[in-house]
C-alpha cells in the first residue's frame, strides 16, 4: 500500500505510472451486472437481507458449483458476504478460540496473518523453502511440532500464482481431515487457471470450509460481494456472528451478482487478455533478471526472485517507481522472513501497460 500510495502521488503530479502492483482487475463489471444495479436502483429502496444472503444469490452460487465443478452444493450451506475479507473473518471467528493454533503458506497473503493475530490466534507460517504451494508433508511437520487447530490455504495462491494440484490437493486435505485439523480453502482466484481445471477442496471433503469471491474472475473488487460455503454446524454460528457485525452484504452488490454467473463469454475474453500478458512475463521477466520463483499457473501475478539484483527488494521497488514509472509489489508483506529478496508483478492490466512496463524496466536496468 505504500508503493501504491506513491504510485497515485506521482499520478497526481502527472507523472506516466504504470502500475502492476495492485492485484485488481482493470475491466469493470459485466454488463449484465451494471444494468442490473441500474434497474435495482431504478426501483428505488435498498435495505438488509438475510445475514446470511438473499435466497436468489445462494441458489445462484449452488448451480454454478453443480455447473462448474459437477458437485453438489446446497444453498443452505452457502452464507453471501462483504467480499471474501469479511469471510475470512467470520471463519476465523466461527472455527477457532484466542490462542488456537492456524497453519499459513509463506509466502502467502498478508491479511491472514494480520486478521488472525488481531483475533488474537497463534500464527504458523510454514516457509514452503522452495515448493510452489503447501504439501501434505508441510502440514504433518507443523502438526508433529506441536498440535495444529487448522489450516488456511489458496489455490490458485497470492502472490505466487501457484496452483495446488488435484492429487496433492486430495492428499492435503485428507491429512488434515486424519489430524482433526479444520480446513479453510481460499478458492477466490478460481477460474483462472491456465493450464488445469479448478478443483475444489468441497470435492476433497464436503465438510471444508471454502471461501469465494465475486472481485477476481468476476472483476468485481469494489461491489464488496464474497460467499463461503461451510460444513452444516457452522452455518448458524457464522449466520449469527454475521448479523452482529455486518448485518448483510449490500442488497445492491447481492442483486447484480446474481448475473455475473451469465456473464462467462465477456469474462473468459478479460482472461483471454491475462493469458497474453502471462506468456509475455514468463519470458521477458527472467530476460531481464527477474527469475521466476514459481509457476505462474492461475491468478494474474508472477512472484519473481530478485536477489540478483537487491538484497532490499522495498528499496528496489521506490527506486523502479520513482526512476522508471514502474510500480511493483515488493515481497516483504508475503514473506516476513525472506520478502526482501522477492517481488510481485501483478498482469491484470492492458496488454499495452505491460509492454509499457516491460520497455521502461529493460531502460532503466540497463
């Protein structure tokens, strides 16, 4: 956030930033769903729902898991959120006491970390020392150590992209099911795979907690709009935790979500797009001395080793901005222990920024 704040700071003194920083879609919405927010508000009153959703959306959330991934999935289960940040909280609240002990992925996305301590639960980050994504074998480990309560992980995952393949995925919730560990699998960067089909742990285990997002795929990041879809006993704790803090999502974001699941055609062209920028970066980024330190399978992000070339990676990022016009994450808030030698490049822009970008960062390095 502090490169991006001097990323709109330069901005504002007209200054040509490219940013590749933030991890947002630039397309808006669907049609479908900005006209349907139209006609709502056309209509005149918005109010509450339910805590947990309005029926129309939950029952539309249960198809598309029938549609996508062949399973099923009652509506019953699915509880509408204010984007998948308040999921993470209502999760965290439901499943887990002050003093429990979560297992995170590091590198990995800061606000676990930084929600979890707030609520006061004991953090364990497990350094995936050079594994794309979390194996059944890191979890047994940090189990043995000492007795684990759950765990958080992401496929597709930020900042690496990595995606957990089926087999493992099976294999990884299956330990944790043998464990009696609780299992809260962050599928919001689902459809965008690239190489394999989105699987999701629900098919591993009906009883994981699975949470969702109608920002990435859906592009759909200030409509605040997320879902979970949660074993049976949890439905009532998270539906009465929900009413208390957040009463419902915003009927005007439930509403118009409802017709991103028409809107596939329009999306898989933004995706079309995010494909191209990918096979551009996975060439040009090592090019220029930004090794790749995983897969770019899925999201819109390469997580690139810069040790080469800074052992500060926040120092080398001020630099690039300031000097190139170029903004990048550096891997700091990912990876306490060894962010400094990491950064993130978000692809989620035009194809022409990333030209842009990739031009003016090969300048100025040389």
């Amino acid at each position: 956030m502090d490169i991006l704040a001097e990323a709109n700071r330069l901005r504002a003194a007209g200054r040509p930033v490219v940013s590749m920083a933030v991890g947002q879609p630039s397309d808006p919405a669907p049609l479908a769903v900005g006209a349907a927010a139209t006609k709502t508000l056309g209509g005149g009153r918005i109010g509450y729902t339910d805590a947990l959703g309005l029926a129309a959306l939950r029952r539309a959330i249960a198809i598309h898991y029938g549609d996508h991934y062949g399973i099923d999935v009652s509506p019953k289960r699915i509880a509408v959120t204010t984007g998948s940040s308040a999921a993470f909280n209502l999760a965290f609240l439901a499943m887990f006491d002050v003093g429990d002990r979560v297992a995170i992925a590091t590198p990995g996305y800061p606000a676990y970390r930084n929600i979890m301590a707030a609520l006061g639960l004991e953090v364990v980050e497990i350094e995936l020392d050079g594994a794309a994504y979390l194996h059944a074998d890191h979890l047994r480990l940090a189990h043995a150590a000492k007795p684990l309560k759950g765990v958080l992980f992401a496929s597709p995952a930020n900042p690496t992209g990595a995606v957990i393949p089926a087999q493992d995925l099976r294999e990884l919730v299956s330990v944790a099911r043998e464990m009696e560990v609780a299992v809260i699998s962050d599928e919001i960067y689902h459809r965008l795979s690239y190489g394999a089909p989105d699987v999701t742990a629900l098919s591993c285990d009906p009883d994981v907690t699975v949470i969702n997002s109608f920002s990435k795929y859906y592009c759909m990041t200030g409509w605040r709009i997320g879902w979970m879809v949660l074993p049976e006993s949890l439905v009532r704790p998270v539906e009465r935790i929900a009413q208390s803090l957040y009463i419902s999502a915003p009927e005007l974001s439930q509403v118009a979500a409802i017709e991103a699941f028409g809107a596939t055609p329009e999306l898989e062209a933004v995706k079309a797009r995010y494909a191209w920028n990918r096979e551009l970066l996975q060439h040009r980024l090592p090019e220029l001395g930004f090794a790749l330190a995983a897969p770019m399978d899925g999201a819109f992000y390469a997580f690139c080793d810069v040790s080469n070339l800074t052992d500060d990676s926040m120092a080398f990022a001020r630099r690039m901005l300031g000097e190139a016009h170029v903004a990048a994450t550096p891997g700091r808030d990912f990876d306490p222990l060894a962010g400094h030698r990491y950064m993130r490049f978000s692809y989620a822009g035009s194809h022409e920024d990333i030209e842009t970008a990739l031009a003016r960062i090969a300048n100025w390095l040389r």
